[in-house]
C-alpha cells in the first residue's frame, strides 16, 4: 500500500485496543499512539530507507485489523 493509502485507511479505521503483536519481535501497546506517530514521521521526512520500515509496520497492522473485522 502507498502512503497515501495507509494515511485514508488510519484516519477513519477503529483501532483495537492493545497490546498487538506485530509479529514475534513488535508489541504495539498503544496502537493511536503507535500510528500518529509512524504517520507523522513519514508525513515529516522525504520518503527513504529508513521510511520503509514505517510503511512496512503500518500495513501489517491494517492487515491485522482488517484480518479481524472479517472474522
């Protein structure tokens, strides 16, 4: 997904409470916090190496998300 994408997605999207594991080496405890923050870093930097693991970690918790709410 594009930035773009991600940052519509997190605007309206209802985020579940946390913890959430990421995966086997991320615990996101607070999940508004952990997404203001990544967004305002990619919003605030020019796109990079060190942006991509941002997106990356932002799409993997819209696909937990929407993993969810289709169960």
């Amino acid at each position: 997904m594009s930035q773009a994408e991600l940052e519509a997605y997190f605007e309206t999207a209802t985020l579940p409470a946390g913890p959430i594991r990421l995966n086997e080496a991320t615990v996101i405890q607070d999940p508004e916090l952990f997404v203001r923050v990544h967004l305002h870093s990619l919003k605030f930097n020019p796109p990079n190496k060190i942006a991509e693991p941002l997106l990356y970690r932002l799409e993997q918790l819209y696909h937990i998300i929407e993993a969810e709410s289709a169960s």
